[in-house]
C-alpha cells in the first residue's frame, strides 16, 4: 500500500537554474501554466515576437480622430476617404495656411503612407502660431491615418511623422533681454 501512495503524489520538483532573461520568461509561464492548469506555449527565445493585428478606430461617420501637438498649438484632426479635400477651422487649407511651405508639411504623411488625395481632413487648431499649428495637424493627421490603417504605422514612423516635436521656446530669464540675449553693455 505505501507504493500506491507515491504513484499518486507528485514528485518534488528540482530548483531550474536561471542564467538569462529568456530563462526566467520561460520558467515564470511553465509555472503559471502549472498552477492554473493552462497550456501556455514555453518561448525560449528572446527575439521571437507575436504579430498583433491591431483594428481600426473609426467611429459611426466613418472618420478617425488624433489630437496632435506642436509648440504651444493644439490640434484636433478627423480624416475620412475622400478626394483629399483639407478643411482647417472651417477655412480652406490655401487660405488658412497661405506660405506652400506650411502646405507642404501637411501633405507629408500622405505623401510617406502613398495616400495622397485619398482622404479629407476635417480639423481644428487653437494656440501658438502659424508654423506650430502646421506641425500640430501634421502629428494630428500621422496619428489619424493609423487609426484608419494600422498597417501604415511602419512608414509614418520611419519618416518620423509620430513623434511630437517637444522642441518649445525657451522661456525669458530675469536680468536678461530675451532667454540668453543680455542688454546692451555701456562701458560708461
């Protein structure tokens, strides 16, 4: 009878050595999977990933919405298919932004996603100035157009169009002109 009784139990397990960070991921699931009774698949390698499929946020109208941000301007951006026509609070884009060069900043994530004039761009900006709002609906429409199509987040973010430029004036320091300009100095 007393061999019955340890057929039944389990045997006492052996202390793993761990030598690396691949190690332990290991052996943190093998035992998750052994107390919640789960089969959790063990990865011994620390390079292989699991491809996520991430869904498009669009709402009941169809458009995708991001706020971006540059300087001090904020901007609220709502993209959907269309035949590239570009709104910005309630203007026409060759209105509101007259200089082509601050047309051409807005045009650059179409332009690195290969959709250009396939989408319409409906926003709004407040705060900063003229360039700082070109560069908010920029940020603003890069984020937009990943939410419509998650597979385009490769190229926009080689080209660098997700990162919020956090480059700000720098601010006036007292016994200064300007930030670092001093006054003008008189000998006499």
């Amino acid at each position: 009878m007393a061999d019955e009784n340890n057929e039944n139990e389990t045997p006492a397990r052996q202390p793993e050595t761990i030598r690396d960070l691949a190690d332990l991921g290991a052996a943190t699931q093998a035992a998750a999977a052994q107390a919640g009774g789960v089969a959790v698949p063990v990865t011994t390698g620390v390079a292989e990933t699991v491809a996520t499929e991430v869904a498009p946020s669009i709402d009941a109208q169809g458009r995708s919405y991001a706020t971006g941000k540059r300087k001090n301007a904020i901007a609220r951006v709502w993209i959907k298919p269309g035949s590239g026509r570009v709104n910005v609070n309630g203007r026409d884009i060759e209105v509101y932004f007259a200089r082509p060069v601050l047309r051409m900043l807005l045009n650059q994530p179409f332009q690195a996603a290969n959709r250009d004039q396939q989408y319409d761009v409906m926003c709004t900006v407040k705060g900063g100035g003229l360039s700082g709002q070109a560069g908010a609906v920029r940020h603003g429409i890069s984020k937009a157009l990943i939410r419509f199509e998650p597979a385009l987040r490769t190229a926009l973010k080689s080209g660098g169009f997700l990162t919020r430029d956090s480059r700000v004036v720098e601010r006036k320091k007292y016994g200064r002109a300007k930030a670092r300009r001093s006054f003008q100095f008189s000998k006499r």
